[in-house]
C-alpha cells in the first residue's frame, strides 16, 4: 500500500478509531477554523484535537436553516448542518468545543450548538488589535482559561513537559506540510494543490503521530520525482478558507488549464508557515505564534491588510505566479471587503498580478457561471504570457 492509500485507509477508519476512544474513557475537543486555537494545549492535556473543516455541501446548509437565516457564510451554516443530519460522525462525537470568537459568523455557529445541543463550548477571546501588550495580556488569559477547562475535561494536568512533547510533535507536521508545499515551486510540481489542500485537511482529523509518519515518507517520495510537464499558467488561490469537500473552484482552474500551485487560506498556510519556538516558556511560545506571529489574520483584526497583501504579494513572487483567484463564499462581509483592497494593491504594482474573485454558496448550480469566468480568466493569462 503507498502512503497516500495508508492516509486514505487512515481516514477512513478514524471515525471508529475515535469511537473505541471515547468508549474508553477518551475526550475529544473540537474547534473552529481560524487558527487560533493552540492544538497543542488540547493534545497535552489528553484530548484529541479535532478541526471541524468539512464543508461544500448544500445539504449541510440547508439543513441549518431549522435554526437560523441564511445570512451566515455557507461554511458556519455547514457547520451546524452536519450537525444536525447526524451523518458526519466527527460533529456528534466531540465532549467540548472551542471556538475563537473572530467573525460573527462562526460566533453565531457557538451560539447554535449552546442553544440548540446539551454539547459544551468554550470561547476563546481574539483581541481585534493583535500588536500590543493589552492584546497578548488578552490571549494569554484566555488560553489560561482554556488550559483550566482542558484539565477538567481530562482529569489530566497540562504539564510544561507534556505541552513541550506537543510543541514538538506539531512543528514537525508543520515543517513537513512547510517542506512539501515548497516543492510546489518547481515547474513541474511533484504535487497537485489540490491533494496538498487535503493533506492539510487530514492534519486537522488524523492521529498527529500518524499524520508525521505520513508526511515525512510523502516529503522524501516527492522530493525524488516531477509533475508532468505542462504549459499552464500558474495560480495563487487566496481568500478565507476552502473546506474538506469544497474542490470545486480546484477542479474547475485544473479542467480549464490552469494549475493552482500555492494556496493562501485557514487550513492551509495559517497552519503550517509559521512554528512554535521549542525553547523557553511554552506558554508564551504559543501566544507569539498563535497571536504575534501569524502569517496572516483574520480580517477583522487590525492591523491585517498590508501584512496580509504583503505576504500574498510574496508568495506569488517565490511561486512564480501568473494569476490569483480569489475564493470566499458568499455572505462573508469582512472578506468581501478584503478583496476589494487587494484588487487595488495589485493595480499599483509595477507589474500587476491579474486577479480573479470568486464567490460560492456551496450550490452545484454555480458550477456553470464559474467554470465560464474561470476558463476566460485563464485564457487571458495564456494570451499575457
């Protein structure tokens, strides 16, 4: 069996695995996407993190709407959807949630599973203005807050030993996931984005010592092997998140003879681009990476857009990018405005990047309108270059 059909068989046997945990006496706490949830802290107290990024379903959707309007994002929706269906195991087996209170519409899916479930959440404070000392004093107290909950969750204490094994274990997912994407730079990648976007998704279900197993194999196989070769421009995908089941906007840029080869969204470059220190106070080595460090914040922090455009510009530059689309789905305010902004920075470069916005609302009737803007955009960067 080759390591992508051992992560797959992994995967799929992971539902059950976590059953006969459970059944044991395990805990399992969740969290929202966003990334400001130290995985770290929920690993060392005895838990099994779990990061809900299942998504692209209108059925999960519109199963939501028992409980609240449509006027959240299509992916906060989903996340009650599921849980509602009862067919996506990991939404009904978790014994905690944590949610980063970062946009309102994953505020409002909290708020769904407190009115609406007997399941506990817990709510991680986000300070809107991250660059100061009230804003890290913030953090702090909140993951103080939410190390007290973990312990009484667990009955375990969250040593500095056991946070330290756990700081370690996860900088080794990220360097690799870190590792892996750079291959990417290559004119032939070894690797689709679309299968790294899902490697990235695994990292937030699999077993972590599993999923560095993986990796570390996957990195040494790629490292000796090339893409085919091929003249397709090369894309940037940017915006706030593409879910485990939303490939869509993936497959399509890859049908019209595009080839995605860097991704910019929350399961992806926020998990893995920056690592946590491994020396000194684990404590304050998560707060600066998970707060002072980030590559990039969610759009409602301040200040976010010169860093964020900075690092996007960037990382088009070091993956020789010809074109950016950018993805967010509909009803996302903060990152509507966003785009707005970036569109106008790329103008004002000397040589500007074209760019692409895209919106979804997890409906298959969109494929039609955006298979068409994709195929024209992609046209246009084949008559530039």
């Amino acid at each position: 069996m080759d390591t992508m059909q051992r992560l797959t068989a992994h995967m799929r046997n992971r539902p059950v695995e976590l059953k006969k945990m459970k059944d044991s006496g395990g805990k399992i706490v969740a969290h929202l996407v966003g990334d400001y949830v130290p995985t770290e802290l929920i690993y060392a107290s005895g838990a099994v993190p779990l990061g809900l990024v299942h998504g692209g379903d209108p059925e999960a959707v519109e199963a939501a709407h028992r409980a609240i309007l449509r006027y959240l994002c299509p992916f906060s929706r989903a996340q009650f959807g599921y849980y509602v269906l009862g067919e996506q195991r990991y939404y009904t087996m978790f014994d905690l949630l944590v949610a980063p209170i970062t946009c309102q519409h994953l505020r409002r899916t909290a708020d769904l599973y407190n009115v609406h479930t007997s399941l506990p959440v817990f709510r991680l404070g986000i300070p809107q203005p991250y660059d100061g000392e009230l804003g890290v004093k913030y953090y702090t107290e909140g993951l103080g807050f939410l190390k007290q909950r973990l312990e009484q969750l667990t009955g375990n204490q969250i040593t500095e030993a056991k946070l330290q094994e756990a700081i370690a274990l996860y900088g080794r997912m990220r360097d690799l996931l870190k590792q892996i994407s750079e291959l990417r730079k290559s004119p032939r990648p070894p690797i689709t984005t679309t299968d790294f976007i899902r490697l990235n998704h695994a990292a937030h279900i699999a077993d972590p010592q599993f999923m560095v197993e993986i990796l570390d194999t996957l990195y040494r196989e790629l490292s000796q092997k090339e893409g085919p070769k091929r003249a397709a421009p090369r894309i940037l995908i940017t915006g706030p998140n593409i879910a485990l089941g939303d490939y869509k906007v993936l497959d399509l840029i890859e049908e019209s003879g595009g080839m995605v080869v860097a991704e910019d969204i929350a399961e992806g470059v926020l998990f893995y681009w920056e690592n946590v220190a491994k020396n000194g106070d684990p404590t304050a080595a998560l707060v600066d990476r998970y707060l002072n460090r980030r590559t990039v914040n969610c759009s409602f922090i301040r200040p976010n857009m010169d860093r964020h455009f900075d690092f996007i510009i960037k990382l088009a530059k070091d993956f020789a990018v010809d074109g950016i689309v950018w993805y967010q789905l509909r009803m996302c305010e903060t990152w509507d405005i966003e785009s707005f902004f970036l569109a106008d920075r790329m103008k004002q470069k000397k040589a500007p990047l074209p760019m692409l916005k895209l919106d979804s609302e997890y409906d298959i009737a969109d494929r039609g309108p955006l298979k068409t803007r994709i195929e024209t955009f992609i046209e246009s960067l084949k008559g530039r270059s």
